[in-house]
C-alpha cells in the first residue's frame, strides 16, 4: 500500500515563479511539484492550492483522517487564521507546516504562526526545497509507526 501525502498551499503560492523571486524564487510550484512526483515514486503525492480560507479547511477535513500526512504552507493565513489552526487541532492526519523564506527575518507579522503549535514541525526558509524536506519527516514519522 502506497503512502499518501497532500501539499497543500495558501494564498498567491499560485503566482511563484512571478511573485517575488528575490523571496520567492523563479521556479512555479506545478514544476516542482513534477520534481517531487519524480522523486518519490512510491508515494501518492498530492497538491492541492486554494486563495481561499474555507476551500483550505475544506481540503483539511477531507484528508485529515485519511491520508498518511500533509504538507501545509497557509501563506498569509498562517499569521492569523484560527479557523485553519482549529481545523488543525481536529483531524489526526500529521501536519509539517513549509515555509519558502525565512518568516523569522521577514516583517513582525510573519514572525507569529498561529498554526505552528498544531504540526510536528516547521520548516522556514528552505525554499522550495523545504517541501521536500517536509515529505522525509513524514515519512520518516510515518516508518516509525
């Protein structure tokens, strides 16, 4: 039985590769993504992106009981959004929460992660390679069970 992970990402993580690319780099996350599908083969990997508070609690109720782990960047949500963080809270389905530039050099607000207390761990400032990162822990989490 093959492991299943679902990356899922917060507002205007559509735009990498446009959006900033001193911060944010040059590459977009479908391209990645190929990268990641490539590079675990074994695993069900998948992605899912939303600009929209409700459709990514959605994403999380639908896979929070049932996939082996998530990858969440909420973006911006993630500085304040209690809803997401509760959503976190209920499901069962471990969470590593990514974050493509170092949100403890960025602006004050960024600093404080709302979401961070619910996951098994952080990952900041690893660009895109961070969500890679993310699937290792959890497989590794996943082996140890």
């Amino acid at each position: 039985m093959n492991n299943k992970i679902q990356i899922i990402n917060g507002p205007n993580l559509n735009l990498l590769g446009k959006r900033e690319p001193d911060i944010y780099g040059n590459k977009n996350f479908d391209d990645y993504y190929q990268e990641l599908v490539e590079l675990y083969p074994n695993l069900i990997l998948n992605y899912f992106q939303s600009n929209h508070e409700g459709s990514i609690i959605d994403k999380l109720q639908d896979v929070g009981f049932r996939y082996d782990g998530i990858i969440l960047n909420a973006g911006a949500f993630t500085h304040y959004s209690y809803a997401i963080a509760d959503t976190l809270r209920a499901i069962s389905t471990p969470v590593v929460e990514v974050h493509i530039s170092d949100i403890n050099t960025r602006e004050d607000f960024r600093k404080i992660s709302v979401t961070k207390e619910h996951c098994i761990d952080m990952i900041t400032g690893k660009g895109l390679d961070g969500y890679r990162m993310a699937v290792d822990v959890l497989l590794k989490r996943i082996n140890q069970h």
